[in-house]
C-alpha cells in the first residue's frame, strides 16, 4: 500500500486494517462511545464471551458505517492520513499534517 492510499474492498469500501482504525480512533471513541461502553458492561456483568456476542456486533456494526461514512466525506485525507500511518506504522507524531487535514475536512462530532 501506498502513503496515499487506503486499502478498500472490491466494492471501494474502506478495510478496518490497524493503520485505518487509528487514523479514525479519535471519530469512533467519540460516534461509537455508546455501543462500547454497553460492551464494555457486558463483559463485566458476565464473563461468558457468548452472553456480549450481540454487544459486540454492535460496535463491529457502529465502527464500519463510521468508516464507511468518514471515506465518503472526506477519502482524499482519510487516506493521506492512514496512509501515513501505515508508513510510519502507527506512529501519530510523524502524521501531525495528515491529522489536521483528515479533522478538518471530517471533524470529530457525535
């Protein structure tokens, strides 16, 4: 993968690789707060993986619309920023310039 481009799908979604989800790490702990926090109780109600199954989905579910949404509005700096972070393998303090362009064409909001 290139520094300019994200890795999407056949259909041109966005693929949540680790380098996609930091870059929209600060869009989904804001947008996806509730399902991971009702995840999150679950879990600590009950230890058995299989009660939170559907909680868990809810959150997969939240995270890729969010994606989906986040590289529809703004792809050129989603994927200038991921890209940077696949570079530079999730180091955000060498894509400070890449951060700023991506939360200014899709700032953070709930």
């Amino acid at each position: 993968m290139s520094a300019s481009s994200t890795p999407v799908d056949a259909s041109g979604e966005p693929i949540p690789t680790s380098s996609v989800l930091m870059a929209a790490s600060k869009h989904i702990a804001v947008r996806c707060r509730p399902e991971n926090v009702a995840f999150l109780n679950c879990k600590k109600k009950d230890p058995n993986p299989e009660k939170c199954l559907e909680k868990g989905r809810q959150v997969t579910r939240c995270v890729f619309n969010l994606l989906k949404e986040l590289h529809q509005k703004c792809p050129k700096e989603m994927d200038a920023y991921a890209g940077c972070m696949y570079y530079y393998t999730n180091e955000f303090d060498f894509c400070r310039k890449e951060q700023e362009a991506f939360e200014g064409a899709c700032p953070i909001s709930e």
